[in-house]
C-alpha cells in the first residue's frame, strides 16, 4: 500500500478514544504489539523487553519501518517530534493507521 500520508492525524485522538486510554496506560504493549505486527509474527516478551529497555528507539523504529513498509511520506524532523514530544499520540495514530489498513494489532484489551 502506498498512501503517501497517514490515514487520520497525529492529534485526532477523539476518533478513537479506547485506543488512547489504553496506549496512557499500557504504551509498552501497545508498542510491542505494532512491532509484531510490522514483522508479521506474533508479540513475544522478547519484544516488551526491548521496548523496556529502549523506548524511544522502538517507537522511532516503529515509526519509520510503518512509513516505509505504507509508502508514507513525513520527514525526519517531523517523526523525531511525534516520537519525543507526542508519543501517545504517534502510538495510537499508528494504531489507527494498522486498522485502517486492515493489519489490526491485537494490543491490551483489544478486540
């Protein structure tokens, strides 16, 4: 798929409000999970613990390898801030961004 930008916005939050919660609250599964579901493998501790041990590296690794793999187009300076200074709202757009595109992870609590 080669959309050239995100399916919703990085602040649209409201959209989907469970997904925030949960990414508040459980933001390393959320990662791990989205890890797992760009690899096409299933989240193994292995990648909890790397998000642990990491955070911003798997949040940035996340991001880049979804604009890679989605053909999605935000520059360098523009990731850096989602993955700094917003990242709740970067994790729960990438959620949003995996449903849409029919690649659902299947974080805490989801269905």
């Amino acid at each position: 798929m080669s959309t050239g930008d995100w399916s919703t916005g990085l602040f649209e939050c409201c959209e989907d409000p469970k997904t925030c919660v949960i990414t508040y609250f459980c933001l390393g599964c959320q990662v791990a999970h989205q890890k797992a579901v760009l690899e096409k493998k299933e989240c193994a501790p292995l990648d909890a613990c790397m998000v642990m041990c990491c955070p911003m590296c798997m949040l940035y690794a996340n991001r880049t390898a979804m604009m890679t793999i989605d053909g999605i187009h935000e520059g360098m300076c523009s990731t850096i801030m989602a993955v700094c200074c917003c990242a709740l709202c970067g994790v729960s757009q990438q959620h949003r961004h995996l449903v849409k595109t029919d690649r659902k992870p299947a974080g805490c609590f989801m269905d």
